[in-house]
C-alpha cells in the first residue's frame, strides 16, 4: 500500500474509519470522504486529506470528481452504505428501498463512473466495493430486508460487469463482504470488530490478481456464492 493513492467513501466511522487509518499506517495516501467533513472529528484527527461526499447526490459526486484535478488514483474503496432492518413484503416502505439504492447501489456506480478518469492514470487500477453475503441470492435463506439485499445484489451485479468490461485494460474489480461488524450500521451485537474486518479486507486487496476480478469474498479470504 506504501505511497498508492485512495479514495475511501462513507470514511467518518466505523469499518470506513478504520480502513483509513490502516491504510495510513502502511504507508497510503488516503483521501476519506464523508457526508460533512466538519463533523467528522475522528476522520480528521487521521490529519489524511478529507473531502466532502454524499454518495447519492450526482451534484456532490461530480463536484468531488472535480477537486480532485489531476490526481491519480490507484485504489478506490466504495465503502459508503445504508443498512437495513428485516421487514416482510407487507411492511416494506418503497421509499426506503429507493434510498437504499441510490446509496448502495447507484452510490457506488456514481463514484466509480466519475473517478475513472483517474484510475486508469493510476497504476494500481483496482476497485473494492464493500457489499455484504446479503446480497447473495444462493445464500438467501431467511428472507426479509428487501431493500439491503436488492440494493446489494445489484451492486454486486455492477462489479460483475465493471469487471469484465476493464480485465483488458488492467482493472481488477472485487466485492467484499466485511462481516457483520459492530458500528452504528452493524450494531452492539455483532461479533466482529471495525479492527478485524478492516484487517481482513485489507489483506485481501493487498493480494488482488487479475484472476480474482469480479469476484465475491469475505474479509477472511473466503468466496461467496452468488
């Protein structure tokens, strides 16, 4: 990681968070980004460069595009996401589920398609989304929080394809599934720790192989059916 340049979106907490100041530690140029950068105490206190995101808003997208001039970026991290609660077919809010798309989905397509410019001036060229196995449609047992698998699925669909249009022009393009881990998203509950999965993931985009575009794995190294 020493020296390479990277975006991380949804950066001031949680696995966002953590992912920045691992990534400093090993020696990245790391750019966070967060809804109100003035708020995100923790996010600046990395003394990284802090730029201004909202992942559903094309205006702010593009505008982020823009700051960043000439800038080559070789590892982009769409981290930015909305989680979900498990409501049934009856109790499901539309609206809801639009505004999980326009993050976790169409969020992730906003930033990708505005950034290209400078990823392919970078020389790392790889892109990891975070998605979740909720997502997977063969691991769909239980049913329930339509909106946080959909929007996910079709994020994982956007990689598939992202993947195979760039594998030529040296991209190598993966969707991560960091655990369910304990922050405001994940909750008090949830086993895994913001440290732990960030470790995990991290350690797998440090070893990404033009074999593994368009892959599905866990922050274990582990890959998930779609």
């Amino acid at each position: 990681m020493t020296d390479q340049i990277t975006v991380v979106t949804g950066a001031n907490r949680g696995l966002g968070l953590e992912l920045c100041r691992r990534l400093k530690q090993a020696g990245a140029q790391v750019i966070g980004t967060a809804r109100d950068p003035q708020s995100a105490i923790d996010l600046r206190a990395l003394e990284i460069r802090v730029e201004a995101l909202d992942v559903a808003d094309a205006e702010s997208v593009a505008a982020f595009a823009q700051r960043l001039g000439d800038t080559s970026i070789d590892l982009l991290i769409n981290n930015a996401g909305a989680g979900g609660a498990g409501e049934g077919i009856s109790e499901l809010d539309i609206d809801d589920v639009e505004r999980k798309f326009q993050i976790n989905s169409l969020g992730s397509i906003r930033v990708t398609q505005a950034l290209m410019p400078h990823l392919r001036r970078g020389k790392g060229r790889r892109i990891a989304h975070v998605s979740s196995r909720m997502g997977s449609i063969s691991d769909n047992g239980e049913g329930g929080y339509y909106g946080y698998r959909i929007s996910k699925a079709a994020l994982n669909m956007f990689n598939r394809s992202l993947a195979v249009e760039l594998v030529g022009q040296g991209f190598v393009c993966v969707v991560l599934h960091p655990g369910w881990v304990r922050t405001r998203m994940g909750g008090s509950s949830a086993p895994q720790s913001p440290e732990a999965s960030a470790r995990g993931l991290l350690r797998i985009i440090g070893r990404l192989r033009r074999q593994d575009t368009g892959r599905f794995f866990d922050y274990t190294g582990a890959e998930i059916p779609w």
